[in-house]
C-alpha cells in the first residue's frame, strides 16, 4: 500500500502544476489535506471531513478495532467502511465528507481514509470513543490562525490543545468558539488543522466574523443535526446545529445571523427534540457579557434582548462564547441579572443553581489579545487578560458539571466553578434521579407514534454520594384518556449501593422496567414513570416524565442505520437460562440446540444487513442466526464467539430481505464451539441493522 504524506495545501499547487506537466507522475495526483473530525449526532458517532485534489473517484473512510492491529498494517479484513460524498472546494480541490455510526463507547479505534483505491490511503490514525456517563471536553475562544505569524500561531495552537490532552486524557473533542483562522484563506485553514493531534480529536465549532461570507467553513467542517436556522445565505451549511454526548445536549449557533428569532426556534427545537438530557450547552461566536470595546457592539443587546429570555426558559446551563479574546465567566445569570441568592454545598458546588453561567474564552494560540475595557461590570465574576493562551476544561459526571480555566505557560488552574443538579428523592439522603427516559427497541423516544409498533421500556438512572445503600424500583403506568391506571409494569428491587470513594463522586444504578407493547397503546393513553421505594410504596420523587399517543403517524425513517440494545430488547430463551448483566444479554448454554430470541422492530421492508455485536470470551459458543417466520438462516456460515481473552467485536452475519416491516423474531442458535472455548455461552451486546 502507497502511504502518502499529509503536505501543506500551497504546495498543492505546485505538486498539480508538476503532475501537469510530467504525465508518468499521474498515479500519485491524489492528496490529501485538511483532514477534520467533529462529534457526530451522538457519542458513538463521529464525522469527517478533508480536502484531496479534484475530482476524486469515491470518498471513504474504515475503521477498524486498535487490538486488531499487527505491527503497523491497518487490519483492513476486519475493518468496517464507510461511503460519504464529495463537492467541489477551492479551484483544483474537493471537499470529502462521511458519516461515521454506532462506534462502541470506550473503544479505541484506528481509521484510514482515501478515495477507495489501494494506492491512495491515507496514513493510519488512532481515535478513541469515550464513557457517556463521564466525559470531558475543552472549550477555546478564538484561535484565529494567521492574524500574525501563521507558523507560531499553528503552533501555538498545536501545543495547547497537546497540553489539554496530556493533563486531561478524558477529553472526547474541542468546543472552538469560532474565527478559526483569521480569514477565508485555504492556506490558513492548513495552518490550522497542522496539528497531528487533530487527527484523533473532534473540533465542534462555531462560525467566527472572519470566516463568514464564503464557504470554506462549511466545506472543511462536516457538522451534525444541521439547520436551515442561522444560516447567512453565504457561508454554505453554516445554519444552526446540535449533538449529543451522553447526559448532555450541545447547541452552536451562528451568530454571524442576527435574528435572534431564528436562534431562539432553533434552541426550542433541539431542546425539545431531546427532552431527557440533563445538562444543556449553548455556544456561539459573540459575546454578550463583553468587557473588552465590543461591549458596545448592537449585535450585544440585540442578543440580549432577543435570546437571553429563551436561554432562561430553556433552563441551559452554560453559554460559551469567543470574539473578545480574553477571559470572562460571569455570575449565574437569568433576566439580565445576576442571581445571587444561590445554594453552596460543602464542597463549594452550586446545587440546583438558578440561572445561566456565561463564559468568554481568550485565545488559544496567542495570535492576538484584547485591553479589559470594562474593569469590574456587574455580572463578571472574573474578569481576567493573563496575556497568556488558556483554555477551559468541562467535566460532566451525572449530577455534577465543573469548569477549569488553565493558563498554558504553567498549568495553573486560574478559575473553577462547579454546579450539581439533584432530583433528590425525598427522605433518602444522597439519593437522586439524573435521569428519566423511554426507550422503544433500544432508542430513546419522546412520545408514541400511531400504528407504532416494538416494545417500551422505561429507564431511570440514579446516583448515590453518600454512604448509605438504598433499594429502589421503577413503574412504568399506563394510563387511558379518563386517567384510568390500564397497566403497570414493576421493575425488580434494585441496589443502590453506598458510596465509599473520594468526596465528590457518587456509586451509580440502572433500573429498567419490563417492557410494554406499543401496540397496545390506544390513542389517548399515555405512560408515567415513577420511582418507588418497594412494593407498597411510591417514593416523592417531584418530577416523573410521561409520554403519550401521538396524532402523527410514523414518519419516515432519517437514517438506514439501526441499532438495538439486546439488553433492552424482548428475549426468549429455549434450553438454557439467559440473563442481563450490565450492557450484555447473555445465554448460559450447556450445548448445541439452546437459543436465545429477540423481538426486533424492522422499520421497513427491504433488504437489511444483520450485524451483531458480541462480547467474545474463553467460553464463548459458535452460532447461526435463524428467522423462525421465514423458516430460513440469514448467511451460510457459523460464527465464534470464543477469544482467550474478553473482547468486543462486531459480526457481519449477512444480509436478508423482508417483504414487511415490522416486529421480527431474530433466533440466535448455539451450533457448536471452539476445541479450545471453555463453553457454549452467547453474550450478545447490540444488533445493527443496515438498510441496503
């Protein structure tokens, strides 16, 4: 395989100039540049783009498991690939783009990309997926590469995020809150992606002042949940966006759009769209708790004006902003005000704050720093021109979301701030609620379509920091039109173990009631949560979510990617006892012949490609999959789960084609096992479904 080297974009031309001239060369025309991550619609998915030289024959990326690796050879046999699209950039360019799905969490991955060819991969890259539940990401103001020395600014860059990362290896990607590079320069936009470390790091970022009215910022960066809100009408897709990261909804607006009505539907939308996330992150490119001479900008009451009351509505919890380069977090904030009266716990936590925390971030790459022009505004709780590059580290875990300022010539910690969000359950010291949600066939949902068809369950997380164990169960209520109680569905008595560990964390529990047929719900009815302490009776927990009946009918599918927690799904053994362990569903088989069935809900007829991800072990069985309504096997060939050692993997079990969508009966069938397995056990993890 040719390795090609990764080569600035102004000696694109020359290399283009050269392949003109001297035809014998045309086997080495295709280059890549630019190459940028950004977090995908969730925490499993992730987007990529770069540019090559014009024209290219595909665009492609694979991914394949690090430890499938030997030596330095990218384990293309087991590797999973990815088709995207290409559009024309710059004269003589492309810009390529892909979509990457349902990674596994807390994985560490290697990536090539390339145009399909052999000859024109890229080099290998490492890309690691994180923990949901704990996460953290860095914030920057405006980097603004190319406002002075390009080469020290690129470096500079480089270093700080290099830093971030070698202090704070739980870092999932990089919020940047726009003017990226100082101006619409292709040779600028190289300066800024130089750095290798962004090959394996994310960026989300916001359009910059100095990057609207042309399209590189769109064509370099593949942004996801994109809208037609906020957009210029110059800047290509530059509108609105939003994504997921576990507990968290992040929001990015692009203030270079004025309308502050635009922004605020935007917000309602994406907020509304995902209703059980706990925390909320906003960011765009204008400050408007300004301290430098843009606090006399119009755009500042504009916004004020027009998006701070939406802001309060929406509960949000932290607004980042960039454009002032120099460093400002306000009070918590709401009606243009600052909310002192706030609860301090004994850890210097704010619980349950009221309000809103505003953070401008200064420049991370030192190209240019701006004079405090308003020395000690109200709102500012800092207020701060170190002239020196920061950046911002945000820890979310459950409950708790912290923010630390580091200065990049020390590594000192110059502001801290932390809030904890309780749902206490009453009477129950330390006990709280993160989170409430229904989930229909492993995906979460926000209500019940007509004619939906699959199987609900409801889920609860809960967090513990003090040392005392709890027991707790969750009931899902169905409820007709007349408030008449149709059903209810217990879940077991679940431990909630006592928290022994450091001041400031917390023990975890997951509780899942079993599931309810959406088939029977009846238009009209609608679902309660509700957390109960025993059998016998419920615990005042203030905030139970329902769901009901929707007028819509089913929409159409967004995607042809489907995933399925075999945890969450309906399960039929035969032979053997099966369990739920955590993120597994397990089949403790003693010999060929046992099975384990799940419902699954295939959203249309057609072609579907099965996959299964599993967690291979030295007791793992050898299986086929069987559809017992079409009385035939999906592929022609058995498959191992046996490993000497616990490893997760993903098998492609093939491809079948359905007449109906609908509920399918997915029977996975013990065939035999390894002469070294220990066993005949299936421990089956996620199923995936790809619509050909």
């Amino acid at each position: 395989m040719k390795k090609l080297r990764i080569i600035p974009i102004l000696l694109v031309v020359v290399l283009i100039a050269n392949i003109c001239s001297f035809s014998t060369f045309a086997e080495s025309t295709y280059v890549i540049t630019d190459v940028a991550l950004t977090p995908g619609a969730t925490e499993v998915d992730l987007n990529l783009a770069w540019y090559t030289t014009e024209s290219p024959s595909d665009t492609v990326a694979q991914f394949a498991l690090k430890q499938d690796m030997t030596g330095g050879a990218f384990p293309a046999n087991k590797a999973i690939t990815y088709t995207g699209s290409n559009t024309p950039a710059t004269t003589g360019l492309a810009s390529n783009k892909v979509s990457v799905k349902n990674l596994e969490e807390s994985t560490e991955y290697v990536y090539r990309i390339g145009d399909g060819t052999e000859a024109n991969w890229s080099p290998v890259y490492n890309y690691k997926t994180g923990n949901p539940d704990k996460f953290g990401f860095v914030f920057v103001g405006d980097p603004q590469v190319g406002y002075a020395d390009t080469n020290a600014e690129a470096q500079a860059w480089g270093s700080t995020i290099t830093k971030a990362l070698n202090r704070l290896p739980d870092t999932r990607f990089v919020m940047s809150a726009g003017d990226q590079v100082q101006k619409n320069n292709i040779a600028l936009y190289n300066a800024f992606f130089s750095p290798e470390i962004l090959r394996s790091l994310p960026i989300a970022p916001a359009m910059g002042n100095h990057e609207a009215g042309a399209t590189h910022f769109s064509l370099h960066f593949n942004l996801p949940n994109i809208t037609q809100y906020g957009k210029t009408g110059t800047g290509g897709e530059d509108g609105d966006y939003y994504f997921n990261y576990g507990n968290t909804l992040f929001m990015v607006l692009n203030t270079n759009n004025m309308y502050s009505a635009e922004h605020t539907a935007f917000m309602r939308e994406a907020v509304k769209a995902n209703p059980d996330t706990k925390w909320k992150v906003l960011m765009f490119h204008h400050s408007i708790y300004s301290t430098t001479d843009h606090y006399t900008g119009a755009y500042v009451s504009r916004f004020i004006e027009g998006m701070v009351p939406t802001i309060d509505d929406l509960g949000i919890d932290i607004v980042l902003m960039g454009h002032d380069h120099v460093y400002v977090r306000t009070h918590l904030m709401k009606k243009n005000t600052v909310m002192s009266q706030q609860t301090i716990d004994d850890e210097g936590n704010v619980v349950n704050p009221d309000g809103t925390i505003y953070i401008t971030g200064n420049s991370p790459s030192g190209s240019k720093f701006y004079e405090i022009q308003l020395i000690d505004p109200a709102f500012a709780a800092v207020n701060s021109q170190l002239n020196v590059t920061t950046f911002s580290y945000v820890n979310v875990e459950g409950r708790k979301l912290s923010l630390d300022t580091y200065r990049t010539d020390t590594m000192e910690i110059v502001d801290s701030v932390s809030i904890v969000k309780n749902n206490p359950v009453n009477n129950y010291n330390g006990l709280s609620v993160d989170s409430l949600s229904f989930i229909k066939d492993g995906v979460k949902i926000g209500g019940i379509y007509k004619g939906d068809t699959g199987n609900i369950v409801g889920k609860a997380n809960l967090s513990n920091i003090s040392s005392l164990p709890y027991k707790a169960m969750l009931v899902a209520a169905r409820y007709n039109k007349d408030k008449q109680l149709v059903d209810i569905k217990p879940s077991e008595l679940t431990d909630v173990l006592g928290y022994d560990g450091v001041v400031g964390g917390c023990s975890y529990a997951t509780i899942k009631t079993p599931a309810i047929n959406a088939q029977e719900v009846k238009p009209g009815d609608y679902i309660k949560l509700f957390l109960w302490e025993d059998t016998n009776g419920i615990v005042p927990y203030a905030n139970p979510i329902d769901i009901s009946m929707l007028e819509e009918e089913i929409p159409p599918p967004e995607t042809n990617i489907y995933t399925f927690e075999c945890e969450n799904l309906v399960a039929s053994p035969s032979g053997a006892d099966a369990v739920v362990e955590g993120d597994y569903s397990i089949l403790n088989s003693d010999g060929t012949g046992d099975y384990i069935e799940y419902n699954v809900n295939f959203p249309a007829a057609g072609t579907w490609n099965i996959s299964l991800v599993a967690k291979t072990n030295p007791n793992g069985g050898k299986f086929r999959l069987f559809l017992p309504q079409s009385d035939k096997y999906v592929g022609t060939s058995e498959h191992d789960q046996y490993s000497p050692e616990e490893n997760t993997t993903t098998i492609n079990i093939g491809n079948y084609s359905f007449k109906s969508g609908g509920n399918k009966q997915l029977r996975f069938i013990v065939t035999g096992k390894n002469d070294s397995s220990g066993g005949y056990t299936l421990t089956n993890d996620k199923i995936i479904l790809v619509k050909q």
